[in-house]
C-alpha cells in the first residue's frame, strides 16, 4: 500500500535495517516485509475446501461422465430464501435430470453430480457447510 508521499509503507523501517546492516557485518537472517491481506469474517469462517472433503461422495463410474455447460445452464437455480420452495426446486431438478441419461451411467450419479450447480448464495453454503460424506449412493 502506498502513502500519499509515494512510498510503500514500511519503506523507511526496511531502509533503516539495510543501512544497520551494512554498517555491521551480514546478517544470516533475513527480514521480510510480507503484505497482509486483510479478509472478512465471513471469508474466515468459510471452509477451507482444499483440505475439506466435499459433503457430496460420488462413486467411481466405469465410464467417463461429462456435464456440459448446456446441462448445468438448464438445471433450476435454488437461492435458500425464504419465498422459495425447496420441494418445488427439487421436482424441477429431477425432471431435468431425467432428460439427461447417458448410456451406462445411473441416474443418481447424474443427479449427485449436478446437484451443487443448482444451488447458489445461501443454499450453496448451506451445502459447503454439511459434514463431508453427508451425501452419498
């Protein structure tokens, strides 16, 4: 972050440092001035999904299934507000499903695979939140 001056804050301390160090002798360690990010509270709270196991577990399939981004375009969009009606996003969600069948793969596969790309905003933490294997066929 940059002063109004033009230097970087803690521009002058890391000045300071290399004048002492120069006039003495090496310094092994070095220091380093590292830029903190600053984040929310919500960013905090949110799971770290790199070392979080997914609440949806999907079985291995013989076949390679591909949902393509028509497919995950059609499927019905749930939020998690309150005028929303969960059963009626979830018949509509299965009536989609069902027009996509590849051969060889089972219909539940389809649907565990699809489902967290209908959800969004309150019903997509919903779902990140779950314990992991909370999901499954």
């Amino acid at each position: 972050m940059r002063l109004r001056s033009g230097k970087e804050i803690g521009e002058d301390k890391e000045q300071t440092l290399k004048a002492k160090n120069k006039d003495s002798r090496p310094n092994p360690v070095s220091l380093e001035i590292k830029k903190v990010r600053m984040s929310t509270l919500r960013e905090l709270a949110a799971p770290n999904l790199e070392t979080q196991p997914m609440s949806i577990t999907c079985a291995v399939l013989d076949k390679h299934l591909k949902l393509n981004s028509g497919f995950i375009n059609l499927l019905p969009k749930f939020y998690g507000l309150a005028g929303e009606d969960p059963y009626h996003h979830i018949s509509k969600f299965l009536i989609t499903c069902s027009a996509m069948v590849p051969e060889g793969i089972p219909e539940d596969q389809i649907r565990l695979r699809a489902f967290p790309f209908s959800l969004l905003g309150n019903a997509k933490d919903w779902l990140y939140y779950m314990p992991a294997g909370s999901f499954s066929i």
